[in-house]
C-alpha cells in the first residue's frame, strides 16, 4: 500500500500533503497507532482531533 500512496503523491501535489502518524489509547489500556495522509493546513486540526 505504501507504493501506491507515495506513487499518487509524486503527481505534483505532494508536498502539500504530510502524513501524521498519533499513538491513541484503547480502552483496555493499551496503545494503538492512527495514521492518516493529510493537507498541510489541517495538521494541526488532526492531532487535536477536530
């Protein structure tokens, strides 16, 4: 999967783009990870779950 994101991002719109990666905690306790693609204008809003 990864070859098909960084394929379709190299078409000139890339470096608009980040990919956040947030550890999140489960409700047994243990820690998971979220991982998302996102502008760069919404990072911010991302992390702070908006």
């Amino acid at each position: 999967m990864a070859k098909k994101v960084v394929a379709s991002l190299q078409k000139g719109g890339g470096k608009e783009h980040t990919k956040v990666i947030k550890m999140v905690k489960s409700d047994k306790g243990s820690f998971g990870f979220k991982s998302e693609i996102v502008h760069n204008d919404k990072v911010k809003d991302w992390f702070n779950g908006k």
